[in-house]
C-alpha cells in the first residue's frame, strides 16, 4: 500500500502501489503539459470520496512501500488519461486485461505460425 500526498500529509490518500505507480505517469504527463484537473479518490476508510484540483504549484508525494516498481499496463494509463481530460476528471478505473504484444513485422507469434 503507497500514500499519494497532495500539498500536506494531511491531505494524503493511501492507494495500492500499483495503481499508484500508473496515476504518476499521469499526473506527471497531464502536469508536464501544463493540464490542470480534478482528482476524484475514494477514501480508503470508506468514509466516502475526496476531490483534489491538480496544479502543477502544489507540491505532492508518492510514496512506494514495495521495493520494485510494478510492470505498468499502457492501456490503464491511456484509460485515465482519458479520464483526466474529460469533465469528471481523474479517477481510478479498473485495470483493463493487457492485450499480447504483435511482434513488430506483424507476422504471428511462432505458437500460431503453422508447421511443415
């Protein structure tokens, strides 16, 4: 479990290492871009939501307790992106399933090539 910490610690949300590792790419980008918005987070304890305004002069934290950074799923990253730059802004979607990689001539794998 990591902690996103938005400006002070007690502004922090504790969420899962690994959807954590996939909301910093895109904060990072959508910040990098000069893209403000809305971050819409349940609150762990069940209490309910909290919504966070994404500026890039707030300072924030992201803090891993796992000690390796997860495989990162590019079709959950597209998903929030998406998300981040509609009108209910940012929030945690399921992880979609990771399509198979096509190799690069677009010739098929070698367990679906035929033989002989």
């Amino acid at each position: 479990m990591g902690r996103f910490i938005y400006d002070t610690i007690g502004n922090a949300i504790d969420i899962e290492d690994r959807t954590l590792a996939h909301l910093r790419i895109v904060m990072m980008n959508k910040l990098r871009r000069g893209e403000s918005f809305m971050f819409d987070v349940e609150v762990g304890d069940g209490t309910g939501r909290r919504s966070f305004w994404m500026h890039a002069s707030v300072p924030m934290q992201f803090h891993f307790y796992g000690s390796r950074p997860p495989r990162i799923n590019r079709a959950w990253v597209d998903e929030m992106m998406i998300a981040a730059s509609g009108p209910h802004g940012l929030t945690i979607v399921p992880e979609p399933t990771e399509e198979r990689e096509k190799p690069a001539n677009g010739a098929a794998s070698e367990e679906a090539a035929p033989t002989g």
